[in-house]
C-alpha cells in the first residue's frame, strides 16, 4: 500500500541520517586492545526465519535460495550508508555472504567493527572454540575480527550443527561432562585467541551473574563485554546484572 511504501521509504531515510552522524563509542576494558571502542549502534546479521516460501531481508542459513546475497546486499548497504558495526556469528550459517557484503562496500577492514560469536548450536570446549575462530576467519575473508564472544553460556547441538564436542567437560555423552568447566574451558581458549591476535578484544554473551563470577573466581583474564537483550521498560529486572558488569568494567 500507499501508507506502506511512505513508511518503507521514511525508515531508510531515517536509518541514513543516522549511520552519517557522529556514532558514539563505548571506551572497552579488561581482555581488550588498548584504546578500543564499541560502536553504539550495529547491524544485526541473525534471520527471521527458515521459510523458503518467504523472502528475507536476511537469513539465517544460505542454503535458502536468495538468502546469502540478500545478506550480502544488507551488510553492503549498511556500510555504505556509513554504519561500521556488523555483528554475525558462526551459527548464523551466511558468514561467507556478510564477508562478502563487507568487501563489496568499498570500505576500508580497519574502519570496520566485526563482531562474532561461538557456539551455542557449534561445540565449545578449548580445541572446538579455536576450531570455531579460525572457521570464522576463513568464512568472513578476514585477518582477524574486532570482538569475538561466547553466545550464550551453555552448548546445545542442534539439527544444523549435531557434532559434539572433542572436550570432555563439553560434551553431553562424556561422564565429565560439566557446565562450569566447560565454560571455563571455553573461556581458556577465548584468551588464547585474544592473546593471538585473532581478535581485539573477547567477551560473552547471555552470561549471568554466576557465569561471570565462574571466570573471577577461576583467576581468568575478565571478558571486555557481555551481550545481552534489554528491554528499557523492565530495565529493573536486569539491574543487578548491569551494576555487576558496571563494577568489573564489562561493557
């Protein structure tokens, strides 16, 4: 209708005003390069669904047809509208189409923020964590990604992605396998990537309170950022989290 393409029309006019203004930065802390900043606003590369009757804007696996380059034509146009934080991960199944988005746009790796996440539906544990980064570069066509996070703090396979994982602690058939210490584990071999290079700074995603105090209390190097849905309306049911993150300076 009408009304539809006016609002349709409004939105992007909207969305370019605001990826040409000044874009506010958060400084970030703890496992993170020195002088890093988290770029307030970004472009979500998850799906809507697996319908292959319905067409996408994006999508999350790329075996649907269409659903990779209109991924690709997403990221592409976010960054030529002079949006620079794209967040993906490896179970979105479309990293080789954002990759491909991101060097379509014309603009430059290093004015680019990636962030991308491993598990929950890829195994973690140390060797499967590192397994996972290095598949993330090699999908995305990148030397290294601006911040990598743990997407949720437990493992669960799924039909897209059944394989278990190679750490005993981390997989549901093993007789040690135990949450904490997978999480732990996990979290060892996230250092290790930032330590590396792979990254520029390591986080988690979806972590509680005690998911984070599991890292404080094992002496591990604090996690830069912790990613979690906000809804400002019932802002107080996540005040405790926030005033934890807000005391060990995770963003």
């Amino acid at each position: 209708t009408w009304g539809a393409f006016i609002m349709v029309v409004l939105c992007v006019l909207l969305l370019a005003a605001a990826a040409h203004a000044a874009m506010p930065s958060f400084p970030l802390q703890n496992s993170a390069a020195p002088g890093l900043t988290y770029p307030a606003v970004g472009l979500g590369t998850g799906g809507y669904g697996l319908d292959s009757s319905i067409t996408y804007p994006e999508c999350w696996i790329d075996e649907i047809p269409g659903c990779g380059e209109r991924a690709a034509n997403a990221t592409k146009t976010w960054l030529q509208l002079g949006g620079r934080r794209v967040d993906n991960a490896d179970s979105y199944f479309n990293q080789p189409y954002i990759g491909q988005g991101i060097r379509e746009s014309g603009v430059p790796r290093a004015q680019i923020f990636i962030t991308s996440k491993v598990g929950p539906s890829n195994p973690l544990g140390y060797n499967d964590t590192l397994a996972q980064m290095a598949q993330i570069k090699s999908r995305l066509q990148v030397a290294y990604v601006d911040l990598v996070l743990v997407h949720w703090p437990t493992y669960s396979p799924s039909a897209l992605s059944p394989v278990e994982s190679t750490d005993p602690y981390c997989n549901h058939k093993s007789k040690q396998f135990n949450e904490t210490l997978c999480r732990l584990s996990t979290w060892r071999a996230m250092v290790k990537i930032f330590q590396a290079g792979d990254a520029r700074a390591i986080g988690v995603s979806n972590y509680r309170i005690s998911d984070l105090q599991e890292i404080i209390d094992a002496g591990l190097p604090l996690p830069a950022v912790n990613q979690c849905p906000f809804h400002i309306h019932r802002s107080s049911a996540h005040q405790a989290l926030r005033d934890f993150c807000k005391q060990h300076n995770i963003l």
